[in-house]
C-alpha cells in the first residue's frame, strides 16, 4: 500500500512547479525507503544451530518450528522466533549450588535444601543433580511461567520428588542400599510432576550426589562403621588362632600316633630280639645243662658280689638279725 | 492541489493508524484475554493471534496463559499424632476463567491471596487428620492430592484451576530435631554396640570351635596311639611266651640271674641265711 503512494508521488513530483530541491527530495525517498523496506525484509533472516530449534510466532501465535539451517521469519512485529536449545543436556544442583566447577571445585551448600526427613523419622542429608532435556521446545517456551527459575517449577518439583522418595525409605536404605532405585524413583515421580504442568521438558537423569548423615550426628555414624570394622577384625583374629592353633593339633596328633607306631614296632622287635636271644641260649643250654646253669650262675655271683656287702648268719640266729647290724658300721665296703 | 492531497494522504495515514492501534490487539502465546466494552463483557480470546476490538469502546484485558508459582511461607502445622511440622508448600495453577477471576479478584494478585487462604487452610486441615508418619512418607502423594482436589474445587470459584498442590518440605522443628538427632545418635549406638558385640560373638564362637577341635583332634590321636602301643605289648607279649614257653624253668633261672644283676647294687646289703639256696653256692665247704 505504502509503495502505491509513493508511486503516485514520484510522479507527480517530477512534473511539480517546485524547483529541483523538492525534486531532490523525491529522488532520496526514492532510495532510502526501499532500502528501509529491504532492511526490514531482510531482518527476518535468522540461523538455527545445530543443537536449536526454533519457534516462530506470528502475531503471538506459534505457527511453525523451524529446523537447524538459515531460516526465514516475517520480520516484526508480524513474526518474531524463539530458538530454544533442544539438545542441550541441561542441569540443576539440588541441597547445593557449584560456585566454580574448579578443578579444585568449590561448592555452597544449601542444608535448608538437603535436609531432610527419612521413613523412619531420621534425618539424612542428601543432594542431588538432576539433568533433563527440552522435548517440546513449544511447550517449553509457553507453558510454565517460572520453569527454569530459581525456586521455580523445575526446581520446586525436584525437591518434592526427593523428599518424598526419601521419605519413603528407611535412612539405611537411602545411605547405603538403594542408591539406585531412588535415582530411578526420583526421576519418574519428577516427571510424573512436571508432565502434570505440561512443560515439555524430559528429565534424562536424576544423580544422588553426596547422601550422609547430618553433621550433628555424623560421628556417631562412623562409629558405626568402626565397628563394623572392629566386627570384622575380631573375626579375623579368630580365624587366625584357628588357622594357627588347628595345623599345630594336627601336626601334633601325628606326633603321638607316629610315636606310637615307633613304640608297636620296637616293643615288637625288642621282645623278637629278646626271644631270638633267649632261643639261641636255650638252644646251646640244652646241650649241657648242668655246666652251663652253673657257670651262669657263677657269673653272675662274680659280677654281682664284689659290690655289695654280705652278711652271711646261721639259720640258729637268724630269728634276731638286727642284732649284727651295728657291726657294719663304719665297715669296708 | 498536490500539496492538499499530501496532506490529507498524510492525515489519513495517521488516523488509520490510530484506529488499527486502536481495534487490533495481540495475544501471545502465554496470554488470553477479555474484551469489555464499557465495563461490560463481551467475549473472552483464550486463542493467541491477532485480535479486532471497536477502537475506543472497547478495552482488553490480558491474563496469563500459564502455569504460574504460588509459593506460601513456610508454616508450622500440627499433625494428629501432636506433632510440630514445618510446612512449606507451593501450588501451580491456571487461570481457566478469565471472566470469573476478573469479576471475583480482579488480577493475579488479588487470586494469589485468595488461593494462600485456600491452599493452607486445606492443608492444615488435611494435615492435622494424619500421623506425621504418613505426611512424610506413606500417604503423602495421597493427601497430596487429596489437597489438590479440595483446592482445586474452591479455586474454580475464582476462575482457577489448581493444578496441583505439593508439600515442598516437612521438616521438624529446631528443638525437635534436636531430640532427632539424639535419637539417631543413640540408634548408631545400639548399632555400633550390636556389630562389636556380634564380632565377639563370632570370634568366641570360632576360637572354641577351634579348641574343640584341637581336643578331639588329640584325643583321637591318643586313642589311636594307645591301641598301637597296646598291640604292640600284645604282639611282645605273645612273641616272649612263644619263646620262653620252649623252657620256662631255664627262662625263670636265667631272667632271675639277669634280675639279681640289676637289682643289687654296690650298696645293697645281702643278709642271707646259711642254709638257702644262695648261700649254699656262697659257702666255703661247696668249694
């Protein structure tokens, strides 16, 4: 419409009585508007990354998503866009906040955030990262007010979804055994919540980050630990005197049968000697027996009788011997 | 001649552009709208897009389109067990009836106030009929939505549509947690007595097994060794008879002298009658 007017000026100003500065005019409208026009036109050229999607809205209304490549909107205010990053992994720090992601990192910590109670009436600290995605970049940009703010939907329904998971188990539970599942459980109750806002976010990962005791009670949870370990060194301790004690018996007990199965056998062999000894003597006895049970005896006496001392009575005195005994005292030997 | 049609061309321009300002108006996406004309309701634009209107007697007015936050303080309630809870809740919501909130509320301000008397009220109410057990983990999604559904109910009234109620934490009370934590302190106690305790056990436990075992391990050797030790007396035993049986007077005469060796000794005093056997071979007259 504007270029059908200005049509009609232009030439109607080539035949105006006014002199070449209006006509001057004429000819520089003639340039700067079309150039305007052709600025204005050519402000609706935008670029979608790789990683975007964009929303195009004409006249507040969404129209179309545009895909990554130049693009091309009606420029405003007839039709404006939004790109909203729709690969981006994106992230929030729940019962904490990274203050530099270092190395070495440093955090804050919001105990007002972390602090919470378990199924079993305790008190457990627990964090969280929970990482999610934008799905439906239009319900993104259009549905929730406060989605990615601070203390905002996204935020206020992860907080919810943990304490309510944690507050369903026991705080053993939560510190040591099901880690996993509460991971699990957390994300699809976080979904559940934000689905009810029809956000069009997805929630691709809920981490539990540090879970331990409060401070006020954290020594008492080591001491647990300690005795845990304390537990377990007793235990040790006792299977080392086994593993000590034990191979000690049984080594020992193959002493007392190996000693005597040494004495079977040398009780055996002794009295087969003894008997083998005894047969050979026999056996020349037998070939003159009075002689030699004489000079047997005989020996005997020879060897015996110069130690000792002999006292030889008659039987008429023998009834009182006690008589002679203080006879010897003193005597040779 | 020329310059007048400018002129008016000019004005005209103008003046459309006024009555567009005028007529035409904009809902986004995140907005909807009433139309009123001379404070009088004439429609409702819940699509977005662009929108005509009489210029001048007509008037828009825009409302939000979205879920929005309500965030209430963060309060004590008592549950039915006469426990101390800190609540602190939030709800979302949707204006729904733009109308209705405009005619009731006026603004979002006016329905943020009217819903910090609903949602509380409800959830105290709620709370108060349940143990703290069940606010903090059994039933809490159940009186969750119970609440929701109450609020929901009440804010329709306004134009509003809750679209949920959730309790954000539920915590105890400073002096509360205190005993808490002594609670939790002593719990870890018992825990940590139960794990020594146990340790002791188990060590007992292994070291008499360990000692039981040792004693049978011995005693059985004893057995075994005594019955060898008794077989070979036995086999002794048989082994010297077998012999001496060959002459058992010869075996007791020649076992006597070997005794006679061994028992009397350099310091042995032998007494023996003139007359026995001994002396007999002792006396000169046997010479």
């Amino acid at each position: 419409m504007a270029k059908v007017y200005y049509k009609q000026w232009e030439d109607e100003g080539i035949r105006a009585p006014f002199g070449p500065s209006i006509r001057f005019n004429w000819l520089w409208l003639k340039w700067i508007i079309p150039v305007l026009v052709l600025i204005w036109l050519l402000s609706g050229i935008y670029i979608v990354r790789p990683d975007e999607q964009g929303v195009v809205r004409r006249f507040g209304k969404a129209v179309r998503v545009a895909e990554p490549g130049p693009n091309y909107h009606l420029p405003r205010p007839i039709e404006q866009v939004d790109k909203v990053k729709v690969k981006q992994i994106r992230r929030m720090e729940i019962g904490f906040r990274t203050i530099s992601p270092g190395p070495p990192a440093r955090y804050k910590f919001r105990p007002e955030e972390s602090l919470m109670l378990t199924g079993d009436e305790q008190i457990i600290d627990a964090q969280i990262i929970m990482q999610y995605q934008i799905q439906e970049p239009e319900k993104f940009l259009f549905n929730v007010r406060d989605l990615e703010m601070p203390q905002g939907a996204l935020m206020d329904a992860a907080e919810v979804a943990l304490r309510q998971v944690v507050g369903q188990r026991p705080i053993d539970d939560v510190l040591i055994t099901e880690k996993l599942q509460i991971e699990i459980d957390i994300r699809e109750l976080l979904q559940r919540i934000i689905d009810r806002y029809d956000s069009g976010v997805k929630i691709r990962e809920v981490k539990l980050q540090t879970v331990r005791p409060p401070e006020e009670v954290a020594a008492a949870f080591s001491d647990v630990v300690s005795a845990k370990e304390d537990k377990d060194r007793l235990v040790k301790e006792a299977e080392g005197y086994s593993k000590d004690v034990l191979p000690k018996a049984r080594g020992q007990a193959e002493r007392i049968i190996r000693e005597a199965e040494a004495y079977r056998a040398e009780r055996i062999k002794r009295a087969e000697g003894d008997a083998d000894r005894f047969l050979s003597v026999l056996k020349e006895y037998e070939k003159a027996k009075d002689v030699t049970r004489k000079r047997l005896y005989l020996e005997t006496m020879e060897r015996i009788l110069p130690g000792i001392r002999k006292f030889v009575i008659d039987r008429d005195v023998g009834g009182n011997v006690l008589q002679f005994l203080p006879l010897e005292e003193g005597g040779e030997k | 001649m020329n310059q007048r049609k400018i002129i008016i061309a000019g004005v005209l321009l103008i003046v459309i552009v006024i009555v567009l300002a005028g007529s035409l108006f904009m809902i986004d996406e995140t907005e909807q709208a009433i139309v009123t004309q001379l404070g009088k309701y004439v429609r409702t634009v819940a699509e977005p897009g662009l929108n005509f209107k009489v210029p001048f007697l007509q008037n828009v007015h825009k409302f939000e389109d979205r879920v929005l936050e309500y965030d209430a303080a963060a309060a004590p309630i008592i549950t039915s067990d006469k426990k101390h809870l800190v609540i602190d809740n939030y709800a979302r919501w949707k204006i729904v009836d733009p109308l209705r909130l405009y005619q009731t509320v006026r603004d979002e301000a006016g329905a943020q106030a009217r819903l910090d008397d609903i949602v509380f009220s409800e959830l105290r109410e709620e709370v108060a009929r349940h143990t703290l057990t069940e606010i903090v983990s059994v039933n809490r999604e159940a009186i969750m939505e119970k609440v929701h559904k109450q609020c929901d109910e009440k804010a329709r009234e306004y134009g509003v549509e809750v679209v949920d109620v959730r309790i954000k934490r539920a915590d105890l009370p400073a002096e509360v947690a205190r005993s808490v934590y002594e609670r939790m302190k002593a719990e870890r106690q018992r825990i940590a007595k139960q794990y020594r305790s146990e340790g002791e056990e188990e060590a007992v436990k292994i070291r008499a097994a360990t000692d039981k075992e040792k004693v049978i391990l011995l005693a059985e050797s004893y057995r075994q060794s005594e019955k060898l030790k008794g077989e070979g007396d036995a086999e002794a035993i048989k082994i010297y008879a077998d012999a001496f049986e060959r002459d058992p007077e010869f075996y007791a005469f020649v076992r006597t002298l070997e005794a006679y060796g061994k028992s009397l000794r350099r310091d042995t005093t032998v007494v023996l009658p003139s007359d026995s056997e001994f002396f007999r071979y002792l006396s000169p007259q046997t010479k």
